[in-house]
C-alpha cells in the first residue's frame, strides 16, 4: 500500500512533534512517525531555557508548559560563580526546570489539534529519492507499507536511520562513559534548586522536578560499565556521597539507567529532499542543557521553509543548513568545555574549575555574552552584505498596538510586518499578501518596516518608505501577491 503525504517526519521526539505542528497548522501534510510504540515518560533532557520557551510562546503553549516546572534565575553551575538569567530581555527570564515527558505532551496534544497524522510502533527501513519526492518503506507489526512525500525529515535521535539512509557520516567521538541517571526521591533534598559537585571521584548533579522527585546525573571515575549494566540504588547513593559529603537521604528511585554521552555533528543538514535535525544532526554532552533546546529550534527554522517549498518556493530551504549548522558547532564547542571542567580528569583541571567557581564567582558574575548565548537569546544569523543590521536577529516580544505583542500575533505561523503605519504606499503593497503577512504597528518599532520570520527572526528592515524595496520583499520572503510570477532569489 501506498500513500501520499507533502512531508514525512521520522521521529516523534520533541523536534519531531514541533515540526509535525508547525507544518499542519499551515495546511500542509504531514506524517510523523515513531518507532516506539508507547510514550516513554522517564527521559532525559529537563531544562527549557529562555529562547526555547519563546519559540513555544509563538505556538501558544509556553504557559502551559511553565505551570509544569521549577522556574530558575540564577544558576551557580561552579561554586559561587553565577549565571544571572534574570537580566534577559524576555518574557521568560528564566530556566525552566520540567521532564522531558511535559514538553513532549503539550507539542503532542499541538499536533494532535492541528491535525498530524501520528503513526506509532512505525520504523523507517528504505529511504530513496528523486527530483520529485521521497519514498519511503515502513514496517509496522512485520507489515511494510510505502510512503511517498515532497520531503522527509529525520529527527530520529542520535542513531538516526534517515541519516544511515542518507549514508551521511556522523563524525565525533564519545565525550563521557556510564553516566547514572535517576529519579529518585529524598528525604534530605539539597537547598540549592541546581546542585552539582565534582572531585576526583566523580560528579553529581540534583534538580527537583517540583513534585517530590529529583533528577541525579552521576559518573564514577572508577566504575566505567557498558550501557546495558544495570545500576543500583545503593551505586547512585555511594557516587552522591562521595562527592558531595552527603547522600541527602534517597530513599527511593523510579527510574535508573546508564548511558554514554557523545559529541558528534552530521557534515550537511540536508541531502536533495531530506533533511536532518535535533540529535540525528548533532548530539553533545548533556552539560549546560542544551540539546533538547538546539532540536526545538532547528524545528523552528526549518518549519516554515518546508511550507514555502511545498507551496512552490523551494529557494528558502538552502538558508536551513546555513543558518542552522554553526549554531549546533557552537553548542558542541560550549557543552563540551563545560563537561571538561566538570569531569576534571586531573588535579590541574580541577583546580582551575575551584579557582574559576570559588575565587572569581565572588567577585564576578558570568558575562553578558555567555549567559546570552546559553538562553539561546544572543542567538544570531548570517546577515547579507548591505541588508540592515537587524536581519538575522531575534525579534524580541515587542508591544503592539491594540494591546498585544508581537509573539501573540506569530500564532499561526504566518510572518509578520511590524511598522509605525499611517503609510497609504504601504498599504497598498500588502494587499496583495494578507493572506500570508500580518501587519501590526508597535511604538517600539526598531524600523519603519521590519518584516518578522515565523520563528521570530527579523527577514528583512527598512528605515525608509520605499514602496518597491517593501515589495521585493515580500514577494521574496512571502511569495509574489495573487496573479504575479514568483521572483527568483537565491539569497534567503
């Protein structure tokens, strides 16, 4: 049996589930598919971080998903130096500490709304393509039935079989061996909402979930097992109280299991009509939280491209890998050097993480720049030559007239043109495209006309009122208005 679909999704993990939405919510197609059968709700990832909610703003399910969680200001990730995330220009100033299984199911009931089409217990075993599409081969209950899409899109985890498919080599090597994870309960919980201690011994780190369980990450420097041994209560105990001078009475654990952390990164993004994002294009240590944040985001760029190229302008899918790919080197770069100091594998190591936490934390906080680019906030792209210095920025939440703001009115995922209105010229460029741009004006306005991507970037600004130049973009951006040819541009 054969169907058809505009966009095939392999793999129901968050990346998957805000992608599947995204493309759904604007009429398009869209299958997504997981191997598993059954939702695991024990996982591993537990930090949103400020960027990452926004984005989760502009699809109106950011409060829900607060309301499930510890929110944090201030993170002392090394002994007294601080990360001040209360400073952020945002909403969501903050860490959110949450399950994975929580950002999961708000994505999930999303896409259920929008209509995706959700097929568990479902594995990809053939990929192929050609100038037109992609075909693909699935087996469900030892039955296989063909799939065949526009594009597909690989957000199957870090053993990815679209990128096995795709024969794309996953350069890296494995950063940490037999990390513990454990849920667990206490009857001595440290005070500290983020708790870590490291030494020669080892590390642990303690996060509450904020409703009597806490997440422990441990490693033993010397007890290095295989993924599949089994670990003990009493295992994850010792590590705790050797590190840090007390086991704070755990008592009990719902989950305990053993893993390896990686630090790999896919060459390319994207092969013809196949795309890759999440951990099946980059994985990296969970140090700094970052990995279930980057999948979000590469979601969030590479949505809205996919629903311009099905709807016939498939120009905007080369600005993916471009934009997308240095940011995922850098998180592997960050969360690297922050496990390096906490691993400390020798005694030089560790004195400098003491002298950094102990000695500079007193008098310093973390800069600016880090504890923007850990929020993902301070999060920018390639800008052209001769575009304005705002293109390839974050759009931050701005006020809009009639009382508003601006990540209310990206619901729905349409762009959106920011302005101080009153331009009759204006007016008459954009009524050839209200179909796919919202207009708003906003005292705030950083330019006369500043037209927002989907995932709250800005595309392209002016400081002037040049009719002709508005229109170039957005035929560019948007599409051409009804009864007009498509321009050709290679730029976004």
């Amino acid at each position: 049996m054969t169907t058809t679909t505009d966009v095939l999704v392999v793999g129901a993990g968050p990346t998957g589930l805000l992608l599947a939405g995204d493309l759904a919510e604007q009429g398009i197609s869209c299958t997504l598919v997981e191997r598993r059968e059954d939702e695991s709700n024990l996982t591993r990832a537990f930090a949103v971080h400020a960027r990452t909610l926004e984005l989760l703003d502009m699809r109106g399910v950011a409060d829900d998903l607060v309301s499930t969680g510890v929110r944090r200001a201030t993170i002392r990730p090394i002994g007294q130096l601080v990360i001040d995330l209360g400073r952020l220009p945002s909403r969501f100033a903050y860490l959110l500490i949450t399950p994975q299984y929580e950002t999961e199911r708000v994505l999930e009931e999303r896409a259920a709304k929008v209509g995706v089409e959700l097929r568990r217990g479902t594995e990809l075993v053939g990929l192929r393509q050609d100038g037109d599409g992609v075909v693909a081969d699935l087996r469900r209950a030892g039955a296989t039935s063909t799939v065949r899409a526009s594009y597909a899109v690989g957000t199957d985890g870090v053993g990815s079989a679209v990128r096995r498919a795709l024969d794309l080599p996953f350069p890296g090597h494995t950063a940490v061996q037999s990390v513990m994870i454990a849920d667990v309960r206490m009857s001595e919980p440290p005070s500290e909402v983020l708790t870590l201690a490291n030494g020669r011994d080892g590390f642990a780190f303690i996060v509450p979930f904020g409703d009597g369980w806490y997440r422990v990450i441990a490693w033993d420097r010397h007890r290095q097992l295989p993924d599949d041994a089994p670990v003990t209560l009493d295992e994850v105990r010792d590590v705790t109280a050797r590190v840090h001078g007390t086991s704070f009475g755990i008592t009990e654990a719902r989950w305990l299991s053993r893993f390896h952390s990686d630090e790999r990164q896919a060459p390319h993004y994207r092969v013809g009509r196949v795309f890759l994002a999440g951990d099946a294009a980059h994985v990296h240590s969970p140090a700094g939280g970052l990995g279930m944040n980057a999948g979000l985001q590469d979601a969030a760029d590479l949505g809205w491209r996919l629903v311009s190229a099905v709807r016939g302008r498939a120009a905007l899918l080369d600005g993916y890998e471009r934009e997308r790919h240095p940011v995922g080197r850098e998180v592997l770069r960050g969360s690297g050097a922050l496990l390096r100091m906490v691993l400390g594998r020798n005694r030089r190591t560790r004195a400098a993480s003491f002298l950094l936490g102990q000695v500079v934390g007193r008098v310093m906080r973390a800069p600016e720049a880090a504890v923007l680019s850990l929020s993902g906030i301070g999060i920018t792209y390639p800008r052209p030559p001769g575009a304005h210095e705002l293109v390839g920025r974050r759009a931050p939440d701005l006020p809009v007239a009639g009382g508003g703001r601006l990540y209310e009115t990206l619901r729905g995922g349409r762009f959106v043109l920011v302005g101080s209105g009153g331009d009759e010229r204006s007016d008459a460029v954009l009524a050839g495209h209200h179909d796919r741009v919202r207009v708003v004006t906003s005292t705030a306005a950083p330019a006369r006309h500043a037209l927002v991507r989907p995932d709250g970037y800005y595309a392209w600004a002016s400081d002037d009122a040049d009719p002709t130049a508005l229109r170039s973009a957005l035929d560019t951006w948007c599409g051409p208005a009804a009864g007009d040819v498509a321009p050709v541009s290679s730029h976004p």
